[in-house]
C-alpha cells in the first residue's frame, strides 16, 4: 500500500503528532545507539584513565616526598660518618692519643700502676675456596629455609684497648674518667673494678681501680 503526501493530510492531527513523535523516537534511537553511545563509552575510559592518572600522581608525589627524606636522612648520616671519621686517629697519631691519656690522669691525680696498651686484633682474611670444575652442581635451596644471613660490613677502624690500673682518691679517679671522656678523640671506659678504698697515710682514702681505656684507630682496607 502506497502512502503519499496526500494521504498524510487527510490524517487527523493526533495521528500526525504520533508518527512525528514516533520519527522522533527512531532518530533519537539511531542516534544513541550510533553516535551518542561511543562517545558516551570514550568519556567514561577517559574518566576512569584521568581517576588512574591522578591516583598515579598521589603515589609518584608521596615517592618524591619520602625520596626526599631519605636524601636528607643520607645526608645526616654521612656528616655523622664524617666527624666520626675526624674523631678516630690513625697510626701516627696512636702514641700521642696514649700520651694525652697519662696526662689526664696525672692532671686529675691518680698514679698508674699499670698501662699496657694491647695491639689490636687483626683477623686474617680467610681465601675463597677455588672451585673444583668436577664438583656435583649446587642443590636447589629450600624455599622454605631461612634467607641466608647478608655479609656483615668490614670495619674501617680497628680496636686498641690498654690495660689500666689505677691509684688515687675516688674524687681523681672520677676526674681522670671524666678527662679522658673530653678529648677530641674517642676512648671508651669499659670493664672498670674498683676495690675497697683503704685509708692510706699522708694521702686519705685511696682506691685501687682497674680497668680498659679503648680507643679505636681508622685503617683504610682499601689499601
């Protein structure tokens, strides 16, 4: 059945509005389904790849933020290494470091009865095995196990303790601590023994203490 426009205006106005409406409702259709929807689809990838940026730039900003610290906190550390270094002598400077020692204690009024400095303790550096080419492979380890324990750090100073015996006044013996404490270089108090005091004459109440006066000397191991 063929409709032509002469039909279409014997049409009442209600069915005129209804087939307008109804054209309407199929372009608006084809349109969305079309046009309308892709772009619709494009803006919520874009929405969601912005979310993911800006989530992206929170964590790259917290990064930089504790990159930073981490930078200041280095830097702390290798200040702290470095007047550590100035306050560890080396081999020359050892005999004077010892000197400055006796001096404090007959500055502070204690007689040495004893002063033995003790070379320090040099471990010998123990060869890596060769490999034997015959050698059975390596077994797998255990992911069960344990990690193995990191290599500890070789030490850039070694120790040097002096055994030490001292005589004077509970009031000396405190001083000579305390002025050994204040030179610019490190030494250590350890292992003190005090014995009872005893009254001696001409000189009052004299205690008898022992102890080890350490000092650490630098060695470059990379020599």
């Amino acid at each position: 059945m063929d409709i032509n426009v002469d039909d279409l205006k014997k049409l009442s106005l209600k069915m005129k509005a209804l087939i307008v409406f109804v054209i309407c409702l199929l372009l608006g259709y084809f349109y969305y389904m079309f046009f309308f929807q892709a772009i619709l689809a494009k803006q919520v990838a874009l929405d969601t790849k912005l979310t993911e940026m800006q989530q992206q730039i929170v964590e790259k900003e917290k990064v930089v933020a504790q990159l930073d610290r981490y930078i200041r906190e280095i830097n702390a550390l290798k200040q702290s290494f470095t007047l550590a270094l100035l306050k560890l002598p080396n081999a020359r400077e050892i005999a004077g470091l010892l000197a400055s020692v006796v001096l404090s204690g007959e500055e502070a009024g204690v007689n040495f009865l004893l002063f033995e400095p003790k070379p320090p303790e040099v471990k010998p550096v123990v060869p890596p095995k060769p490999t034997d080419a015959k050698a059975p492979p390596a077994k797998p380890t255990d992911p069960k196990a344990p990690p193995a324990k990191p290599a500890a750090p070789e030490k850039f100073y070694d120790e040097i303790p002096i055994k030490v015996q001292i005589a004077g006044s509970f009031h000396s013996t405190v001083s000579f601590y305390a002025k050994i404490a204040k030179l610019s270089r490190i030494v250590n108090v350890e292992e003190i023994v005090m014995a009872d005091a005893k009254d001696v004459k001409g000189k009052g109440w004299v205690v008898r203490t022992t102890c080890t006066v350490k000092t650490y000397m630098f060695v470059d191991r990379k020599q």
